[in-house]
C-alpha cells in the first residue's frame, strides 16, 4: 500500500471532491485544506478497505485538537475521503505512540 510516506513532502498532491470538501466543513467542521496541513505533521496511520479501495486513516493534531482524515493514493496523488474530530479510542492510540 502507498502512503504519504512513500512520496517525499516536496512532492505531494492532493485532490478532493468539492463538493464532499463542503459538506465536511459544515457536518465535522473541518476543512480539507486544513487536512493537508495537518498530514505534514506527526500522525498516526491505519489501513482499512472500504468499497473495493484501500483507505488510510491519519489521526493527527490539527487546530489544538486530534482529527482522523481518511484519504487513498491514486498514484502520486492523496485523495481525501473525509476528516472529523478523533474517536476516543484514536485519541488514545496516537497519545500512546507519540507520548510513551
């Protein structure tokens, strides 16, 4: 599976549906432009499939708080599905990784 990590930082693209971008912003209040920042960071991924794609969830601080993005590679490019607030249990998770 490609990730992010695989493509060097200078190199990254990202792409979204507009539309998905919008009701994103209004349901969990956060932007994917947002998101594209927050990967840069320290963040924490696991794989999951969900309709016939490989999709990485990415828990990482964003705006003082932990979000989860959920985002594919279409080649070179990361496409982001949908980012929210993190559940407990990633919270947790990414705390244990990063602060043990």
């Amino acid at each position: 599976m490609r990730s992010l990590d695989d493509i060097p930082q200078e190199e990254w693209a990202f792409e979204w549906d507009e539309a998905k971008r919008i009701s994103n912003r209004h349901k969990h209040g956060i932007d994917f432009d947002d998101v594209v920042l927050a990967l840069a960071g320290p963040r924490l991924e696991t794989q999951t499939m969900a309709n016939g794609e490989l999709r990485v969830l990415a828990t990482c601080p964003e705006s003082g708080r932990l979000i989860t993005a959920v985002y594919t590679m279409r080649g070179n490019v990361c496409w982001i599905i949908s980012a929210r607030v993190a559940r407990r249990n990633e919270r947790r998770e990414y705390h244990a990784h990063y602060h043990s």
